[in-house]
C-alpha cells in the first residue's frame, strides 16, 4: 500500500473529526499502529484543531457551570466493564470477568456439542451389540461403526483440545476486518502468548485464483513476520498456522501461491490488532 | 490550560467520581468548548444546552478515555463537537423542511463562502486561510460534512476537497504556532 496515496485519500481528517464507518476507524487506528506517517499525519490534524479550539475561545454564561455540576452530581458513570468488550491481551480492570463469562458460553455451547456427539456414540454402541447377535454378514458395518466411533472420539478429543486452547487465559482473540480494498473480508486469529501457539479460523474469504494463496503475517514493532499460508479458506476452516511469542498485529495478504517472504502491502486484505 | 501532570492526576480523581475534581475539568475546557459549539450552533442557548450535553458525557465516559489515541483534549473536543452537530443536525432538519422555498435553495446553492461563514463567526477564526480552504473546514468540521458530502454541497470535485482540507489544517496548525510564539 502506499502510505503517502493513503494519507492523501483525505480518511485521516475523516477519521479524527469522527466521520468514518467503525470499520475504517478500525483500518486506520491499526494502519497509525504500523506506519509513523500516518500517526504523524493524525496528530498534526488533532493540534490543529486543538489549536483552532483555543483560539475559539468564548466564555459562556456564569450560569452553565452550575448547571453542569448539578447534571453530573446527578448522573452515574459507565464503569470500564459494563460497556466495554476488550479484545486486547493486555490484563484491563473487568476482563477477568469478560472472560469468564466469555469462557463459560464457549464451555456451554461445545459442551452441549459433545454431548450429542457421546449420545450419538452411546446409541451407535448400543446398535454394534444387536449387530454382534446377528450374523457375520453384518459384521461388516459392524467395523464400519466402529470406525465412525473412533472418528466420534477423535472428534471429542480435538474438541477438548480446542476447547482448552480457546478458552486458556493466555489465548487472545483477534478479529480481523477486511481492509478498504476487501471491505468484506472477516477472519479471526487465537494466539497464546504463553504457548506462541497460532490458529486461524477463516470466515468470509473469497476462492482466489490458482496461482493465489492467502497469507499469513504477524506484525512485530512494525516488521512483518511470515506466519505460514492459510490452506483452507471456507468458513469455519481451521488452520494452525507458524508459533509467535510477540504480536502487535495479524495480517492477511494475497501472494503468489506457495507465499512470499516480504507481504505484498497492496494486496493487504485483513488485518487486527491484539 | 492544564499541564499534563495536572490533566492526568484530575482525570483520576474524576474516575474516581470525584465531582470537585471534574470542576478544574469545567474551568479549563469550558470557553473553548462553548466557543466551537456556539460556532456550530449559532445560538447562545442552544450552544450553552450542547456543552452541558458534552460535559455530562465526559462524566459519565471517563473511564474509556485511552491516552494513547490522542490527548485528553482531542478527546473533549470530540465529544463536544459531535455532540453539537447533532444538535445542529436535527434542528436544521426541523427548519430545512419549514423554511426551504426557492429563494433560500438558489442562496445556499451560490452562497459564496465570506456570507456563510460571516454569519456564523467562522471566518474570525479561520481568517488567515484563503476562503476556499476556510469553507472546506466549515463544512467538514463545524457542519460535520463527510469530504464526500463537502464536495457534493459545494459542487467541486472530491479531489479538490482533499487537497484543500489537508493544505487547511496543515495551514491552521503553523499559523497557530506562529501565534503562540508571537503572544
């Protein structure tokens, strides 16, 4: 991407007077993060506004003020966790309990799922003993059964093994958005800081050609590092991708197929910050 | 103003609802505050009304000030402004659909920007911008234009738009400094 072409688009002045979707107020909020330009660029807006409030300066009737004081004496303050949804990893006042709640949905959800799944196990069990009593001719899809079975406890185990790295305290969730270009690209990244573990889980990328593959980036102090190519695109898939013990931020670039070792930034098309 | 010390010391007492603290928030804030939303507003009631809006919000928001997306007065002055342009927004409505005849749309289509912004105080302030650029950040900024919306009112095209904005704020924040240095 070209960051002079973007500063010039005029989304800085958008973004700092508060006029752009939430989703471009996500782009350039992460974009400040990676490029000192485009940090440089907002605070030269915001002063200048700043500077233009000064010197704007009027003085309001003597009244207001305690009017003011009477309207707030009477009003209750949003605490930081009842409005606040934290994505971050860094440990806020409230997450724990963001997380909690967070954890115990995912902990209900997978385990009504595994539930069915053993019920499914326990009739299919139930069927393999009338099976057994019958002749050798069945015997067969008696095998078959078995099979699905141990599919059913392989399934149960990566589901516990999923469940255990989603819902850790060390896991992050990062959400990435797709970036002006991709508007609707949407993905998600878990990151485990402690096991440098990383997972991606696509949910709307579109099929590229075959000469394309999607990439995976992790931002580091402003330097891309590869975190591997992302094989399935569908939505739901999921990918364990390359180990980071540091990350600023996930990105997602289109590249010539097999990768590339530095991302092509004009084809940019998720990114999130942790 | 405050210094950044006694900026960060009151909003600590203030998310700690300390109302007296929020008082030295009031005293330092409040002409600039009132001087843009009576800008936007163009009336003392109703910019009076927007700014007790504002410093109720910022009461009641506190805690989801983050130093590190701007400076605390980067984040009133935001408030502040949205607060009054929507205000402004649907007050306007309300008159646009009583008063809009013939006469009034063929004034606003030609209106040239030394009226407009006369009228309202702005091009006192923005004086030393050349009037294109001075229209540019009377719409953008006290009437809460999108760029796109700015070129659409205005009937230039958008790439005129950007380059004007960016040459204006980039004007406004030097001639301030300039200003600073001289007073």
């Amino acid at each position: 991407m070209d960051i002079k072409e973007y500063i010039a688009s005029g989304i800085i002045a958008d973004y700092v007077f508060g006029s752009v979707s939430k989703q471009e107020h996500q782009e350039v909020e992460c974009m400040s993060k990676i490029y000192p330009e485009i940090k440089a660029e907002i605070t030269l807006i915001q002063e200048a506004i700043e500077n233009m409030a000064i010197n704007a300066k009027e003085k309001p009737s003597p009244e207001l003020k305690q009017r003011v004081m009477k309207a707030i004496r009477a009003t209750q303050q949003v605490k930081p966790n009842q409005n606040i949804i934290p994505l971050k990893t860094t440990p806020k006042k409230g997450s724990t309990k963001f997380y909690a709640a967070a954890s115990i949905l995912v902990l209900i959800a997978l385990g009504t799922y595994t539930f069915f799944l053993r019920q499914d196990f326990n009739k299919i069990e139930f069927q393999n003993k009338l099976f057994v009593s019958k002749n050798d001719s069945l015997n067969r899809q008696l095998n078959q059964l078995q099979l699905e079975n141990n599919y059913s406890n392989e399934l149960i185990s990566q589901l516990d093994n999923s469940l255990q790295f989603v819902t850790n305290v060390n896991t992050s969730r990062i959400q990435l958005s797709g970036t002006a270009n991709y508007p609707d690209n949407q993905a998600e990244v878990y990151w485990n800081q402690s096991t440098s573990q990383t997972l991606f889980i696509s949910k709307n990328l579109p099929e590229l050609s075959i000469n394309e593959s999607y990439q995976l980036w992790v931002l580091i102090d402003g330097e891309p590092r590869d975190m591997g190519i992302i094989e399935n695109n569908e939505a739901g898939d999921v990918s364990m991708m390359k180990t980071t013990n540091k990350a600023n931020a996930f990105a997602v670039t289109i590249e010539p197929k097999g990768g590339s070792v530095v991302p092509t930034l004009e084809k940019l098309c998720l990114i999130g910050n942790v | 103003m405050l210094s950044k010390t006694e900026i960060k010391e009151t909003i600590e007492a203030v998310q700690n609802g300390d109302a007296a603290a929020f008082e030295t928030l009031y005293d330092a804030y409040s002409e600039a505050m009132y001087g843009i939303s009576f800008k936007i507003l163009k009336d003392r009631k109703t910019a009076e009304d927007a700014v007790q809006d504002a410093f109720v919000k910022i009461w009641s928001k506190i805690h989801s000030f983050d130093s590190t997306k701007g400076s605390f007065f980067t984040w009133i002055l935001n408030i502040n402004r949205n607060t009054a342009i929507d205000i402004y927004r649907k007050t306007s409505k309300k008159t646009l659909v009583s008063i809009q005849n013939e006469s009034n749309y063929v004034t606003s289509k030609l209106g040239t920007t030394s009226q407009n912004t006369e009228q309202i105080g702005i091009s006192d302030l923005l004086k030393v911008l050349p009037a294109q650029e001075q229209e540019i950040i009377e719409y953008m900024y006290f009437k809460g234009f999108t760029q796109k919306e700015t070129a659409e009112a205005l009937n230039i095209p958008l790439g005129t738009v950007k380059t004007r904005s960016r040459k204006a704020l980039k004007g406004l924040k030097e001639l301030f400094i300039l200003l600073a240095t001289w007073i």
